[in-house]
C-alpha cells in the first residue's frame, strides 16, 4: 500500500514537472534569442525530459507491476491505449526542439540566434495534446473504454 502511494505520488509530480516545462518553455521562446537564453531553455527541457522518464518509469511499474488495479483494467482499455500513445506522440515532437536548444546553446553566450517558427508550433503542439491527456485519464478511470 504505501509503495502504491509512492508511486502515484511520483507519476503526479512528474506530470507537474512536464506541464510546468512546457508552459516555461513557451512562455520564454520568443523570435530571437540569446545563446545564454537558449541554455537556460536546454535546462527547463532538460527538467521536461527527466520528467517524462520518470512519468514513464512510474507509469510502467503502476500497469505492469500491478499496483493498485490490475494490469488488464490497463491493457483492455482503449482509451489507456490512445493516452500512452499522445504520450509517445509528445516524446517525438519534443524531440526536434531539445535537439535544436542543445545545439544552439553552444558558443558566444550574447551572440543572438533566430529561432525557427518550427519550434513554436512543435511546442503548442505538444501543449494541445498535453491538455487532452487528463480528459482520458478521467475517462480511463470511471471505466469508458474497458473491453475485457
């Protein structure tokens, strides 16, 4: 019981960790920005990412490792399905912009840098299907989507 409560406990913080990021992250990218700027964006991605593994780490032990309600009110969910993969959906949209905040933030601290308009929609994009993700997980939770 109580390692249950840890883990919920652990998947709910990192959820904060990975909204609050992404909220940070679009909040501070603006058109043109410094490379010092940029690192600081590298770090608040760099907090967004471990909270997505740690999200995930978490999520797998509570499905697979049979905490709380059992593995299969998981896996015969379709609803569970379309919300681990909008998850997986963020994890690969994410991918371009940490790339290009990690490679940019390199080199003279006040040299200023253009960002790609890519970024801001990958970024939006992410949020958009971030918010979707709690209505399933409300959804999951009375049981719509159970076919087992």
């Amino acid at each position: 019981m109580t390692l249950e409560i840890l883990l919920r406990y652990l998947h709910f913080i990192s959820i904060f960790a990975i909204v609050g990021s992404l909220v940070s992250e679009h909040l501070l990218l603006k058109k043109e920005l410094t490379r010092k700027k940029i690192k600081r964006l590298a770090t608040i991605d760099g907090v967004y990412g471990m909270g997505a593994l740690t999200l995930l780490a978490v999520g797998l032990t509570l499905w697979l490792g049979g905490y709380g309600k059992p593995t299969e009110f998981y896996t015969h969910n379709f609803i569970f399905h379309i919300k681990i993969t909008l998850f997986a959906l963020i994890g690969i949209l994410s991918i371009y912009p940490t790339v290009f905040f990690i490679k940019e933030a390199k080199g003279d601290p006040e040299e200023i840098v253009q960002i790609p308009k890519t970024i801001f929609m990958l970024l939006r994009f992410e949020l958009l299907l971030l918010i979707i993700i709690p209505l399933l997980a409300g959804l999951m939770a009375k049981g719509i989507g159970y076919f087992g």
